[in-house]
C-alpha cells in the first residue's frame, strides 16, 4: 500500500511542536536544578559566616 503524500507532511507537521516542548522542558529543569543547587550553596556559605560571626561574639563575650 502506497502512503499519500499529504498524510506524511501531516504527521512531521504533529511532531515538530511536541519535540520542541520536550526540548524546552529538558532546559527549564536543567535551569531548575542549576538554581536550587546555587540556592544550597548560598544557604550553606550563609550558614558557615553566621556561625564564624556567633564564635567571633561568644569569643569576644568570654
């Protein structure tokens, strides 16, 4: 059986936007992740600076 060409062209026209919003999802949570890893960082340096400046005070109290 022999396809007609309209159904083809039909078919690539239903796939492209679907693969596009694939692609797009992949790069917002490649995004996401990026964020809260950068996120976590920061609330870890923040971490380690209040607890330096609670030692400087308790040094500076005793």
């Amino acid at each position: 059986m022999r396809r007609p060409p309209g159904l083809r062209s039909h078919r690539e026209i239903e796939t492209a936007p679907s693969f596009s919003q694939q692609q797009q999802q992949q790069q917002q949570q490649q995004w996401q992740w990026q964020w809260q890893w950068q996120w976590q960082w920061l609330q870890q340096r923040l971490r380690l600076r209040l607890r330096q400046q609670q030692r400087c005070s308790w040094v500076g109290a005793a």
